[in-house]
C-alpha cells in the first residue's frame, strides 16, 4: 500500500499573524511576557503541550482563534510583544559589537554538539551537557555573538519517568511531531528539503536538516528519518544515547561528518568550530577533506588550519567518561573515508590511540590532537584534565598542559524566577534581556528584607503546590486510594527548612549519601523546633541499575512513616521541574564525589534565586565557595577508603544542618524574620551571580580561543602561509630525533645570594634546522626531585655562536627569592604563524 502525506497548518486570522514567528523562536522561552501570553491563550493546552506554543496554535478551536483575533487587550499585548521581539532581534549595539576587534567583525563560529536543552517543548536533551548547549546558544544570541549550533533531531524525545509499584523508574520514549514542534525544514536554492550524504559502511544515507531559530542565533538539527533512507538508517536519529555501539558511531558520524556537510551546503561558512565533548569528533576530519577538496592542500596543511581554527570542551573528569570505539568498528565506517584524507588506515587510527593502549579509538584524543584550543569546564576539572591527560605531552610539566579552564555558566534568564526576576529589575535596575551584565548587584543587599523574603516564600509556595499536584497525580495512576491522594495534598509545609537535591541519579552523585544513618535523618526531620523537609528528583540513565537502586531507595523512604510528608521524590524530572526547585527550596544540596563533579550548574541555576548551596568543594563550587554565601560538606583532603569518604561526609551533612543550617534559618527577629539568612542569600547573589553565568562564559571563549582561532583561520586564507607552516613542521618531524641540548659545566649544589644572576649555556643540536626554527628556554623552578618541573617559568635564551655542528645558547638565572630552585634547558620548536608551541614531540630537554 502506498501512503502519501501532507501538512496542514495553523489558519491564524491576519491580526494573529504575529503568533506565527513568536511560537516558532525559542526567543520566548527566556522571556516572561511572551510566556504568559501563550499561557493567556490557553492555559490547559500550555501546559500539555509541555510549553510549546506552535502545538498550542495548531490545537485551538476555530473559535476560541476568532476570538482572540477580537480581542484588543490581547492584541494590544501582542503587538507589544512583537515589538519587543523584533527590537531584540535588530538590536545592534550588543556587547560583541561593542566590545569585539575590527579584525574579529566577520568571525562565526560553528558549536556542535550530541543534545540541546533550550526548553520542554524541544526535548532533544537528556541531562547537564544539553542544559549547557542550551544556554551557550542562548547567551551567545543576547551577546550578539555569531555562533550556530548543530545537533541531531531525535524522533523520541527526552525520556519520561515513572515509577511502579515497587519504586522502580520505568522509560516512556514519547516520539516528537516535528510539525507541531519550533522546528523548520531547511530548503535549498530550488525550494526542496535540503539532504547531504554520508557513507555508512557502503550505504549511502540521506540526512536531512531543520532550524530551529533561538534569538538572533540558529540551531541546526540533522535527521535520518527520511523515506529515502532504508529502514536502519532511519533509526539513527531515533534516541539520544539509544541504540548499541554500532549505532552510536552511526550518530556520531551524521553528526560530525554530515553536520560540516550541512553547513557546507547552507553556504553557512564558519572561521571557528568548536566541538562541545567528544561526541562530534569526527567534523574535525571531514573539515580537512573538505580543505584538500575546496582549495587544493594536502592533509598536512588542511590539518595545521583546521587545528589553529578549532576548540575543543571536554567535560569528564574519568576516563572511563570519554567514547572510546572498537578498532574494528572504525575499520567497518572509516577506512574507507581514511583514503579520501591521503591517509593510510593504520596512520587514521594513530590519531584517536593512546600510547600502549588498547582501550580502542578515543573521541577525546581525536579532539586533543586536532584542536589547538582545549579547555575543562572548571578550574578543579582543569586540573584534574592535565593530570588524566599528561600522557599526551609527556615532555611537559604537568601545569604547563595546554588545557584551560573555563568554567561553565547558566543562562540567567532562563532560570531565574518571574518574582526575582522582577524584584532585580526594580532594585538593580536590571533590563530585562540583559541578565546579568545590567544589574548593580552590590545594590541587593539595598532590598529591604520583607521583600525579598516575600519574593522566596512565593517561590517556595509554588513548589510546594507542584510537588502536592505531581505527587497527587502520581498516586492516582497507581490506583491509591482517597486516603491517599488526600495526604498528598499535605506533603511539606512552606514555612520548615526545604533542602533540594535534583540530577541525574549517577552513582557517583551519591544521592543517598543523606540516608546512611536513619537516626540521624529522622533526627533532623522530626525536630520540633527546627524541622527540616527534603524534595528529591532526578532520573537514572536507562541502563543504569545501580542509578535506579538509587532512585528506589529515596522512593522507598519517602513511604516510610517515620519520614512521611518530609521527604518526597518527584517523578518524571525535567526543565519544568528543574525551574521549581532551583527557585523554591531553600537550600541546594550537592554530594558528588570529588572531583567527579566537572564543573555541575544546578548549584548556580539555584543561587540566581538566592538559594544557598550547601555541597562538596568540587566543580564550580570550589570557586564559588565562601562562608558567607554557603557551606561546604567535608574538605579536599584525600581518603582512605570510600567508606571513610562516605561516612565523614555524610556526618559533615547532618552536622551543617543540625549545628549551623537550621539554626540559622530559624532565628527569627521580632518581625518574624530570619535576617541573618536573609542576609547571607543576598550576598549569595551579589557575589555568584555576576560570574557564574552563560554571559561571563562566553565572553572568556571569546576572549581565550574564539577570537585567535578566528584570527588563525582569516590568516590561512593565504594557501602558501599554511604551506609553509606545513614545511616547517615537517622540517621539525624529520630533525627532531636528531635535537639535542646539553648545558655547560654548572657545579651542583652552589649557593648565590639574593639577586644574583646566574649565567647559563647551552650547547644545542639541531640537525639541519636552525636557530629561526626553535625557542631555546632556560627553565627555572621546582621539581621536588621528580622528572619534571612542579611550577616554574621559562625565558627564551639568545643564540650567541656557531660551534661545528651546534649552536651556543646564553642565558641568565635572575635569583629574586631565597630557597632551593631548579633549573634546565629546553628546546622548543618556534614558528610566527604557529598558535601555540606547546605541541606534543616538539619539546626536548637538556640531557646534561
């Protein structure tokens, strides 16, 4: 049987023709106007619809329709919003146009990534890493800069929980209609659905595209889901993170391969990529085919701009956490794609191997070695990142690897609360789209306390309302009784201490850490006088039976009688849910085992609303962390055991709640106040606010890698600049065995007072390179005994003389501080077009 399809849309009267555009760009999912008046339209609808106004339009009665077009209250609401709309989307005077080089005018930069997480209506995310694309996108739209995104377009969507009988989490995979949904098919110059190609084991696949506009900024989305396709290439884009390995790979190369294929063929031309975790790895390749093919270079030079011109965000702090592929798998989908790179297929695998591994071919390493730009998602994970990935540049100390730190953010405006939202905009003087660079934040702790309590407990009386409503309705579909469903409309109390702890429910979250001693808990939650109530939610990746023994165990506890009504799990976790809890409970807990925490941005969603945290010192919370702003479960001392670890921490939870936490929020003044807790949320907000946000992130990528990678990649136009940047790097490949420094006569142990200067020489072997070719570096610092500098700086040394076949190096040892100092020499190789020197094989240290 043939079935042929077609597409009915929304018949909006003339003057509703505004809806049209509003419901399609993610624009309104940050602005609160637009979202009350698509509530306005149908508040029933908005809310089944998961927030999703074009399903919304496409859903209203005839009548309910003319109506509307009728009604001049509304109209006048809309054609406010449209304005507002339309001057946000031509405003010019952005914070990247104002603040960007001359040189940096026509950069663009393309950000990839495995899922996105821009509001329920799109559910094409799963946890952390989409909520961060998400915002990334968004906030590069309110600076005004020029990022598009590229993804996948999932057919079912973000998984449902629900949980059985026995507290079990059951998935339901809802299957997205993406012609009700702010997606948009992509047309080439004819007017038909653009399609790429790509190779799949010899099967060619079609993949289609869609935008989806966010702000001034664009999200492109691939799909498989064709009728050209057969029916296992259609699956590909099926499910986030569904399917086996082979499948996976699958994604992966739609991804990265058809995704710069995709862009190729919109005639969108970006001067920078940045792959946003391993996932999207293999763009870097087809980046450089498509250099050998459009301009003519070798691998070797397609590979040196394609290295200046991209950046690289891994977020895992395990090894275990980055995407490794069997050999044999590569072998099945990219031998044959090795040869249109002039590569043989044992040299491709080299470049996603580690040295005397064979774990197998490793996104992460891939993105390392093809990247110049490479940064861990905080400070801590920075660190943790150079210790995991020394390997790579063994010849360096460990704090000179070539990974940044830049810590992730949230998108304010997007998790800040309508009454907060709303206080800050009075008393900072806050604009609305311009959260957080416009508010005066020292000026929060100006807001007189009545207020800015009443602004929480409106928060908090909301959560409260939704948890009764989802827990209600949860009981109801299990078959409970009267009884039953009448005691959920009395779960927490608006006025006791409200902890929250919401996340995916890994095992390294810990989220039962709070139960490892009953006595203790009941302790906290039975107190007369300083009563404490905990709301958990969070869902457990589907093949993850240790996540869901978790999530059974708070399920189970929140039955217990003893507990009843004061501990509660939220079913079915997602963005709505998120926004509750951030913005009413009053404390937000975090027990991750450090430093297994990246960088986390649940904690800074929360602060934004003047929640404390109260969490381990790892990710984003060793930055964020003072006394006056939150507390900090346990140290970063090291363990013993895991059981010692567990059980200090836990003890450090019950002990802050009892001792400090509690205490201090129940201390009320005459008003009925608590003034010191008061107090401490303000600065809360003051001092975390202004920093950790998706804004500050932004500007730091610009700052830090966007800017020169775009740089880079205008000054490889020129064919012959990047040709000779290959030569020389050739010319260090064949030479550098043949290097070698070794340091003049330096008698050990000597001793020189303060502000001395030691001369140093080196005798240095260069092969048939010269002295233009390297950085000879006097290195001068601590070792402790060990192989390599501990902490040190460097100074380049002047080539002073010819000596037969080797060249004489000067330098001098400036002795500013007392103590013992080590110092060598290095040998480093040293271009004017290179972006770093910091590359692996080209450093050599002093042998003598």
């Amino acid at each position: 049987m043939k079935i042929k399809s077609f597409n009915v849309i929304p018949n909006l009267p003339d003057s509703l023709k505004a809806l049209e555009e509003l419901s399609t760009n993610m624009w309104f999912t940050w602005n609160w106007d637009a979202i009350m008046m698509f509530v306005g339209i149908d508040e029933e609808l908005w809310h089944r619809s998961h927030r999703n106004p074009k399903w919304i339009l496409g859903t209203l009665a005839p009548e309910r329709l003319d109506a509307l077009s009728r009604d001049a209250n509304f109209l006048g609401k809309l054609a406010e919003i449209k304005n507002k709309f339309e001057g946000y989307i031509a405003y010019k005077d952005t914070w990247f146009a104002k603040n960007r080089e001359e040189q940096d005018k026509d950069m663009h930069v393309a950000y990839f990534s495995m899922e996105y997480g821009i509001g329920e209506g799109l559910p094409i995310y799963s946890g952390g890493l989409g909520m961060l694309s998400g915002d990334h996108l968004k906030s590069s739209s309110d600076l005004g800069m020029p990022v598009v995104g590229v993804g996948l377009l999932y057919r079912k969507g973000y998984v449902q929980q629900v949980l059985n009988r026995d507290n079990w989490q059951v998935e339901r995979y809802p299957e997205n209609d993406w012609y009700n949904m702010p997606v948009q098919i992509v047309k080439d110059g004819s007017g038909r659905p653009l399609r790429v190609e790509v190779d799949l084991a010899g099967e060619t696949v079609h993949v289609g595209v869609w935008q989806v506009p966010v702000g001034r900024t664009s999200l492109y989305l691939l799909d498989t889901n064709l009728p050209e396709n057969s029916p296992a290439a259609r699956t590909i884009t099926e499910q986030l993170y569904g399917g086996d390995r082979e499948n996976r790979i699958r994604q992966e190369i739609v991804l990265g391969i058809g995704g710069a294929r995709a862009l190729e063929a919109m005639g969108v031309n970006p001067t920078v990529f940045h792959v946003n975790e391993g996932h999207s790895a293999f763009l870097l390749f087809e980046r450089i085919r498509q250099l050998m093919k459009n301009r003519g270079m070798s691998y070797a030079e397609a590979r040196e701009v394609v290295w200046a011109s991209s950046a690289f965000t891994t977020h895992t702090p395990v090894m275990a956490g980055n995407e490794y592929f069997d050999f044999d798998l590569i072998k099945k989908y990219l031998e044959k794609y090795s040869r249109e790179l002039g590569l043989t297929f044992p040299d491709f695998l080299e470049i996603g191997k580690e040295e005397h591994s064979s774990m197998g071919f490793c996104m992460t390493v891939v993105a390392m070695r093809l990247c110049a730009f490479l940064n861990g998602v905080s400070l801590l994970h920075r660190d943790v990142s150079r210790d995991m990935w020394h390997k790579l540049w063994p010849e360096l100390p460990r704090y000179e690897i070539p990974i940044e730190g830049i810590t992730n953010g949230v998108h304010t405006c997007s998790w800040i609360s309508h009454e907060h939202h709303q206080l800050y905009n009075r008393a900072l003087a806050g604009g609305q789209n311009n959260l957080p660079d416009s508010c005066d934040w020292p000026k929060v702790m100006d807001i007189d306390d009545r207020e800015f309590w009443d602004t929480h407990m409106t928060r908090k009386v909301k959560l409260v309302k939704l948890v009764r409503e989802r827990l209600k309705r949860q009981h109801a579909r299990l078959g409970a009784d009267r009884t039953i469903l009448n005691e959920a409309e009395k779960v927490l109390n608006p006025e006791y201490l409200t902890i929250g702890f919401a996340r995916r429910f890994a095992t390294y979250k810990r989220a039962t850490l709070f139960m490892r001693d009953l006595e203790r808990l009941l302790e906290l939650v039975t107190d007369e006088k300083m009563p404490v109530q905990f709301v958990f939610a969070g869902k457990a990746h589907q093949a993850d039976t240790h996540g869901k023994e978790y999530i059974k165990a708070v399920a189970k506890l929140s039955m217990d009688k003893r507990f009843k009504n004061r501990i509660i799990f939220v079913e079915d976790y997602n963005m709505n849910v998120a926004r509750y809890m951030v913005q009413g409970v009053d404390v937000w807990l975090n027990n991750p085992i450090r430093p297994l925490e990246a960088s986390g941005t649940s904690g800074m969603k929360a602060v934004i609303n003047g929640v404390m945290n109260l969490s381990v010192l790892d990710g984003w919370w060793e930055e964020g962390y003072s006394p006056d702003v939150g507390w900090a479960i346990g140290g970063t001392e090291a363990y013993n055991s895991d059981e010692e670890r567990d059980y200090v921490e836990a003890e450090s939870i019950y002990n802050l709640i009892k001792k400090v936490v509690a205490p201090l929020y129940y201390d009320r003044g005459a008003d009925g106040l608590p003034h010191g807790w008061i107090k401490m949320m303000k600065t809360c907000v003051q001092k975390l606010v202004p920093h950790f946000n998706t804004n500050r992130m932004l500007r730091e990528y610009y700052e830090k890698f966007y800017a020169k990678a775009h740089r880079s990649s205008r000054k490889f136009a020129d064919n012959s600049r990047v040709a000779e940047l290959a030569r020389w790097r050739k010319k260090l490949e064949e030479n550098w065995p043949r290097v070698k420094a070794v340091t003049d006569q330096f008698k050990p142990e000597m001793e020189v007072h303060a502000g001395a200067r030691i001369p140093v020489s080196a005798v240095v072997w260069l092969g048939e390179l010269k002295p233009e070719d390297v950085d000879v570096q006097l290195y001068v610092g601590t070792s402790g005994g060990e192989a390599l500098f501990k902490e040190g700086r460097s100074v380049s040394m002047a080539h002073d003389a010819r000596m037969g076949d080797a060249y004489v190096y000067k330098g001098e040892i400036p002795c500013y501080k007392s103590g013992r100092h080590d110092f060598s020499v290095r040998v480093m190789g040293r271009h004017p077009d290179a972006v770093n020197t910091l590359m692996p094989l080209f450093i050599k240290w002093s042998e003598e």
